[in-house]
C-alpha cells in the first residue's frame, strides 16, 4: 500500500485524509503502514488516538520506534483550537525540508452538539490552516461507537479517504468555509431561562468577569479554568461593546455537563465564518478575541440573526448552584 504524497510520490503541502474504520483490524490495516512508511521515509510521525489503538501499533512496531510518537487522546487533544496550533508548532519544529505524519482520533463528545459541531469545524478549518504544511494526515472515525452524523462530517471535511488500497477522492468534502457556514446555521440558543441575565456596558466587565468567575468555581471548574472562562468571556463581552451595537448582553445557562455563556449585541454580527479559528499575525493587536476564546473554551460558537450572539462552552464537572 502507498499513499499520494510518500516517498514514492512526492508532493507539496497538505495531504488530508479520513480513515473510517468498522475493526480493530481496519484500523491497523491503514494506521500500520502509515507508519511503517513514515519511517522508511525518514518522515517523523505523531500518531494521538485511542488506548486500544495506540497498544495495537505499540504491540505491532515492537514498542516506539525512534521518529515516531505514540500518545493516547488524552495525551494530545486540548481545545480543538489548543490541539490545531500545537500540531503546527510540532510539525513546523520537526518537518525541516521534508515532510511530517500525522494521526489524530479525537474524542468525540456525543450527545454534546455545540461540542461535536466544534471538533467537526476543527476538520474543515485544518484544511486552511495547514495548506502550506508538508503533512500527511489521517484522521481515524470508528463507525462501531460514532453516531453516523459524525462520519459524514468526516467525509464533508476530509478531500480524501483513506483505505487498504490508499487514497480515495470523498464524494462528500465541501469548501471549508460552506461547512462551517452551514454548521452555523444549526446553533440555536439553549432551551430555558438562563441562570444569568445582565446587561452591561464597558464600565461594566469587572462585573461580568466576577459573575462569570464566580458560577465557574460554583460548577466544579479549577480556579485556573476558572480564570480562563472569564477571561474569554471578557474578550467577547469587550468586543460586543467596542465593535457591536447596544444592548450587550450576558446570560449563562447551566447545562447538562457544562456551563454556557452567551454574549449578544446588536451589531452587524460577525460575517467570517473562519474567524478566531486562524492564529492571527504576531504584528498587530486586533483580532485576537475570538481566537484567544477558542483557545481557552471547549466549544465558541457564533450566531448571526438581530444581532450578534456568541456562545461559550465549558465543561463543568458539577452544579454546585440553587
């Protein structure tokens, strides 16, 4: 098996590829040679995917071969916008003048929309992100335990699948910016009354740091989590006030599992589909805020109807609050 891109075939930037796998031995007939590839061809290769998967390969490479890294999901993936920048970074200081592997099975958090719509985003947007990278990437599904709406992001976001054989062209794969505007367009605001409503100015985000700071700690969050959700709603709340029009709005909702945080205003909304998802230039101090959102929250997610509504998503342990 040879793969578009390998040593046989050279070629330049990205190469992004889905492997959907109904077996143990689906998985290795893919994830195997992809290594073993990788270092005949003196390609360093970073392999992040599930327990069982990476005991499988450990087990069939005689433990960790020198060029390649071996890590369980929970060793790798951070914030799908965390995870996106290491994975450059890691490329860009290993790469040299030829190319670099990656595999990468995120955890999908199923039954958590905003969360699964976040990672689903993370797949389109990489296809941008990484386009001037020489990489050749897989991205493991297990169709036994992924509901089926999962596989066909991974066939919208992925411009080729991956089998036995090597390559093929998914019938599937959109433009990155239509998936993610048609993702868009499914987040609806959470059911219920929000545990918080306030509406503040710019004189006001002292108060709406505290609030926020202060539900995180009462939710179960670190204190360093803690401080990160409020600095990110601060970011959105400032740019709702400087950038949008009145009134800006807060609520929170404590949902199943995690806290959200909304920010509203009644601007002309944020028409970017790809924005904050880039890592913006070293020069130059705006359009950080929504970047630096996704960095620190498990799911930013923007609405765009009367106004302007931006959602924050953390991962909250418990719900301490009457």
């Amino acid at each position: 098996m040879q793969y578009e891109g390998e040593a046989s075939a050279p070629h330049e930037g990205f190469i992004h590829s889905a492997l959907i796998y109904g077996s143990d031995d689906a998985f290795m007939d893919v994830a195997l040679p992809f290594v073993e590839q990788g270092m005949l061809a003196g390609e360093p290769t970073l392999v992040a995917v599930n327990g069982r998967n990476v005991e499988h390969l450990r087990s069939a490479l005689g433990g960790e071969p020198p060029g390649v890294t071996l890590l369980s999901v929970d060793e790798w993936y951070e914030t799908s916008a965390r995870t996106r920048d290491k994975s450059r970074r890691w490329v860009t200081e290993r790469a040299g003048s030829g190319r670099a592997r990656l595999m990468g099975e995120p955890s999908w958090d199923v039954g958590k929309d905003a969360k699964v719509r976040d990672w689903a985003r993370h797949e389109a947007v990489i296809n941008v992100a990484f386009a001037d990278l020489p990489v050749t990437s897989i991205c493991p599904y297990d169709s036994r335990i992924l509901p089926a709406e999962i596989v066909q992001h991974a066939e919208s976001t992925h411009p080729h699948i991956a089998a036995a054989d090597g390559l093929a062209e998914s019938a599937r794969f959109e433009d990155p910016h239509d998936f993610c505007r048609r993702l868009d367009s499914e987040v609806e605001r959470p059911e219920g009354d929000p545990t918080t409503f306030l509406q503040f100015n710019l004189a006001d985000l002292r108060i709406v740091r505290r609030i926020v700071t202060s539900m995180a700690v009462a939710t179960g969050l670190s204190g360093s989590r803690a401080d990160e959700l409020a600095l990110a709603v601060n970011e959105i709340a400032s740019n709702a006030v400087v950038h949008g029009s009145p009134p800006a709005t807060l609520r929170i909702w404590q949902g199943d599992g995690e806290l959200i945080c909304e920010v509203s205003d009644h601007g002309e909304g944020i028409r970017d589909v790809l924005a904050g998802q880039l890592t913006p230039p070293t020069q130059g101090i705006g359009g950080r805020g929504i970047w630096l959102s996704r960095m620190l929250c498990d799911a930013v997610e923007i609405r765009n109807s009367v106004g302007c509504t931006v959602s924050i998503h953390a991962t909250a342990p418990r719900f301490a609050l009457a």
